[in-house]
C-alpha cells in the first residue's frame, strides 16, 4: 500500500511495478521540473534533501567507480545532516541515484541549492562532497575537478573548499 491505497498487480509482480515506476517518474518529473526552470523557485525541504543526496551519488560516480565505501559514506552523511534513520537514509540515497541518472546536468542542482541554503552551509555541503571524494581513500581526478566545479557553482570560495577538505582529512585520521 502508498498512501492508504492497495497497489495495482500484474501478472508478474506482486506489488505492481508499472505503478511504481509511473510513481517514481512523477515524483522525479515534478523535482527535474522546477530544477529546469530558468529561474527555479526555491526548493522545499525533501527536494533539497534529494538535489543534495544526488549531487553526492554524482561525485561518488564521477571517477567510473561507486564503491560500498562511497555507498557508506552518503547514507552516513545523510543520516546525520537530515537526522535520519539508516533506512530512510538509503531509501534517500536510492532515490538520488535514479534522479542522479535522469538529471540533464550538475549545474541545476548546485542553483536549487546554492538559491536555497545559506553560504555557511553550503560550506557544510562542500565538507560532505568531500567527506565522499575522500570515502574510498582515493583522491581521484575526476572526482577532485568535479568537486573544485561544484564548489565554485555553489559559491563557495577555493579557501573554505579547502578547509572543508582538511576538516574531513583531519576526522578520518582522528
């Protein structure tokens, strides 16, 4: 059941997966929708949730490799900025890997963000960008270039960007 209503079944699945699917294309069509917008308003909170969680998957995937390590780091993050459960925070996180592979392009997820979110935590953003750059313990290229664009996109000047990063180097040696 969603929403007090039994799912429609098919013949091959139990809990109606063309439901599902259009559901899931809905909810990701209305998010990609006002990330589309030439001026998009701001976001409420789920989506701001979800625009961060997928930028997160998107560096993550950047370097061709989404290591559990990676996988790890996101839910963690997300659980303890959204004050989540380990559940919901994969449940988010799943859900920002679809939207990650349906979205156009980077560059509407750091506006939605950076239109919505106070500098000082845009900076908190940048720590958890990092926080999955350094997961795997590998400083990748392309994750690194992708970070350095997202920071600038966000607003976020290199001198913060970089002490975001020694903040994380520093509580994964400590």
């Amino acid at each position: 059941m969603i929403f007090g209503k039994r799912l429609p079944t098919s013949h091959n699945s139990p809990i109606g997966l063309d439901f599902i699917s259009t559901y899931i294309g809905i909810m990701f069509g209305d998010l990609l929708k006002k990330l589309i917008q030439p001026d998009p308003a701001p976001l409420g909170t789920d989506d701001a949730q979800l625009a961060l969680a997928a930028l997160m998957v998107r560096i993550a995937r950047s370097d061709g490799s989404y290591d559990p390590e990676e996988i790890t780091r996101i839910d963690r993050l997300l659980a303890n900025r959204f004050d989540l459960t380990p559940i919901e925070a994969g449940a988010l996180r799943g859900k920002a890997e679809q939207l990650e592979a349906e979205a156009p392009d980077t560059v509407r997820f750091t506006r939605a963000i950076k239109d919505t979110v106070a500098y000082e935590d845009r900076i908190g953003v940048v720590e958890a960008l990092w926080g999955v750059v350094l997961a795997d313990g590998v400083r990748d290229h392309e994750e690194d270039s992708l970070l350095r664009l997202l920071s600038n996109l966000l607003g976020v000047n290199d001198r913060d960007s970089n002490l975001a990063r020694q903040r994380v180097e520093a509580s994964q040696r400590g």
